[in-house]
C-alpha cells in the first residue's frame, strides 16, 4: 500500500497523531493490522519532507499531531478519485484504496469504483499457440485474477452503496509515544 496516500486520505478528516493514524488505517484496511507504528512515524516524517504534512500542535498528553498541507490535501483527493492500477493489477493497493476511501465521509468512492471497472474492463486476450505453455498458462492466470478483481469491485460496490464512513475515533490508545522529529 501506499501507506503514505492512506494516511493523507485519514487526515483530511483533520489533525492526529501516530498511532492513532495507525489504528483509523487497521480500522477502516483490516487486512493491514500488521502495520507497525514505527512505519507510520517514518511515513509522516517523509511526508513532512516533501511538504504534504505539517506538525499540528499537540494532544493534552504531549502527543505531536499531524495535519494537511495544502499539496497533501490536492494529494489526497487524487488518490481517492482514481483506481492506483497502473501495467499490473496490485490486488494490496487496491483493496487499501477502495477500503480507505469508504471510510471517509464525503470521500469519491462511487468515482473510485467507477475508475477500477474502466481500469479492470475485459480485453481480447491474444492467444498464440506458437507461445511457450508456461506463457500461456501465465496468461490465463492473470485473466482468472482481472476477472477475481472485477467481481471483487462489483460486491465492494453492493456492500458499500449505503454509507460505510466514519469520523476519527476519539478512543485513546492504551499506550503510545512521543515522536522524534529531526
């Protein structure tokens, strides 16, 4: 996943810290729950660097918080608009977009899927018999995975027709740290 456009996308909601970017990002991407806190810090710092995010004052408890800048806001809205699909199907990235994207309210997910059907459209395929077997066993695996990833878009879009969004959490962590900045 482009950890970096879900936790631009998480922060258009407004201002958090770390871990609890990292808990909005399990919450609405489940599959990701292996996501470490350190990944998160390390990707606020770089998009800090790049002058997507800004340090938005503090939590009571001292926590840095992270807010958008004007480019990580126009940043955001483009990955939330257009399927990720570039030569090849990443089935990550599109399960963190579509998923993300869901979760937040006001966000464009009926123009997100339509971009994913236009990007997932069927092709002719071109079968040459004159191909190594393996090539064209190849083939048909990635028209069996094009197919897979049609119909996975099709019940994303029944299941999440009704509102599946919601606002950042106000639930604290049980534990959490300072970030360091350089």
């Amino acid at each position: 996943m482009a950890v970096k456009h879900g936790l631009l996308a998480i922060l258009t909601l407004g201002p958090a810290y770390g871990l609890q970017l990292r808990d909005e990002l399990v919450a609405r991407a489940p599959h990701r729950n292996g996501i470490n806190v350190g990944q998160v810090y390390g990707t606020l710092e770089r998009l800090r660097k790049a002058g997507l995010v800004v340090e938005a004052g503090t939590t009571l408890d001292g926590l840095q918080r992270y807010g958008l800048t004007s480019s990580g806001r126009t940043a955001a809205a483009e990955w939330m608009r257009a399927s990720a699909q570039g030569a090849s199907l990443d089935w990550s990235e599109m399960l963190d977009q579509v998923l993300v994207v869901s979760s937040i309210p006001d966000a464009p997910i009926d123009q997100l899927i339509r971009s994913y059907r236009a990007a997932l459209a069927p092709a002719s395929p071109e079968r040459a018999e004159s191909q190594p077997r393996q090539r064209q066993v190849a083939d048909s695996a990635t028209l069996l995975l094009l197919d897979a990833a049609r119909q996975w878009i099709d019940e994303a879009a029944r299941s999440l027709s009704t509102s599946a969004a919601f606002e950042l959490s106000n639930e604290r962590p049980r534990r959490g740290r300072r970030a360091t900045l350089s």
